[in-house]
C-alpha cells in the first residue's frame, strides 16, 4: 500500500473512522493487524514531529526502514550508498563537484577592526595583511595608537600606503575608528574582504547556473540531474 502521511495522521481521517462496508471496523485497525513493514521515503520530511511519529506508530509496524540521502536523525543504520558507490557501481552517469570560495586577495587593502581601549591613551586592535621579514603575508592583529601609519604597521606594504587611523571612538555601542579622515569601521567590521553571504550568494548563483545548463544538455536523453548545494 502506497499511503501519504497525510491520509492517516488525523483521527478525523477516513482511515480512522468506522464504515458500514466494513462492518463498522475501521481500516486502521486491518493495517494493524497485518502489522506491516513500513517504508518511508525521504524522512527527514516525513517523520520530523512527535506528532508524524505517533502517526506512524499507529500503523504497527512489524519494523521501519527509512530512505534518504540526507537523513535529520539516523537510527541503526543497516546500509549506506555513498555518491562513490553509486558512481562505482554504474548507478549514476558522472559525479562533478563545484566549489566557489574566497581566497586572501593581497592586492587589496583589508583592515578588520577587533577592539578599542582608552585604558591607557587610545589605541585600537586592527587586523591588517602584514608583511613578515620572511617576505611572507600574515592576516595579523596589531595595537595601533591614533594617528598610526598602517603602512608602518603592515611592513611597508603598498597598499597600505596613505592609510592612518585619525581619530579612535570608544563609547560603548559606538566603538569605531576613522581612517585617513574618510573611512569609517565600527566594532567587528571589516573593509577588503568578501562577506560570507556574498560567498553563499555566489555558491547558490553557480549551482543554479550549472544544474540548469547540465538539464538543457542531458534532459533529451532522459538523464536526471541532482545538485546538492553544502555549507562547510
């Protein structure tokens, strides 16, 4: 029996109430004598509530297998086809893997303000790409005073050439810094540097973009196209 979850999770239900064609039984009571083996395709939209659960349980299930790719809760797993199985075994026609990520651009200025304290003159935690004396960059945290050079500061980097702190504000709640006199950083943020969400914007952008273009190419010879998009 094929059955949506729908049709027997309300005691108001046709399965549930009592028929004259059945002698005044009820359906629910036939299926739980039979007490079936209950599968369930895709249970992380199934049986994700307490009250989906018991709606289940009133089927009297001799057992439950659960099927899914992408499991909430896993439960005594007996079986499990990794996306390499299945290649391997001739289950699917190709696996690709795509990845978008922001890499350290160097070739731009990036300034992160982390803390500031007038506990003793005012000064300010800034985070800034900072050339070693190995010739190497270092996204590093440095206690700069009001009116520091951040070229000073990063190891005479070009880029940061021209940029000061002229003027460090440590009200509570209004934590900032002023750079060069035109740039403003509040507590925690950062300036030459992507944003998480732009990433997971460009991720979802090229996912999208690649499963539609895989559909237009493969759909005619009747190969179905699945695209998982991951957070790491």
């Amino acid at each position: 029996m094929i059955i949506n979850i729908d049709a027997f999770r309300k005691s108001e239900n046709i399965i549930h109430q009592q028929m004259d064609r059945m002698n005044s039984g009820r359906a629910i009571d036939l299926i739980q004598e039979v007490a079936p083996v209950a599968i369930i395709d895709e249970p992380q939209s199934v049986d994700n509530t307490p009250k989906a659960k018991e709606a289940i349980s009133w089927l009297n299930p001799l057992f439950t297998l659960r099927y899914s790719a992408t499991h909430r809760e896993k439960l005594n797993t007996v079986y499990r086809l990794t996306p390499v199985d299945a290649y391997q075994q001739g289950l699917v026609k190709q696996i690709s893997v795509s990845s978008i990520a922001a890499m350290d651009d160097f070739n731009q200025p990036y300034i992160r303000l982390v803390e500031v304290d007038n506990s003793n003159g005012y000064k300010a935690r800034v985070e800034l790409d900072v050339k070693l004396k190995s010739g190497k960059l270092s996204r590093t945290v440095k206690t700069v005073g009001n009116g520091g050079d951040l070229f000073l500061v990063s190891g005479e980097r070009e880029m940061y050439r021209g940029w000061q702190i002229t003027d460090i504000d440590c009200m509570p709640g209004f934590e900032k810094i002023e750079l060069s006199g035109a740039h403003t950083l509040m507590l925690g943020q950062a300036m030459g540097n992507v944003p998480d969400i732009e990433i997971r914007r460009g991720q979802i952008r090229k996912t999208i973009e690649i499963h539609l273009d895989k559909e237009l190419r493969l759909l005619k010879e009747g190969i179905k196209v699945l695209s998982l998009f991951f957070i790491d």
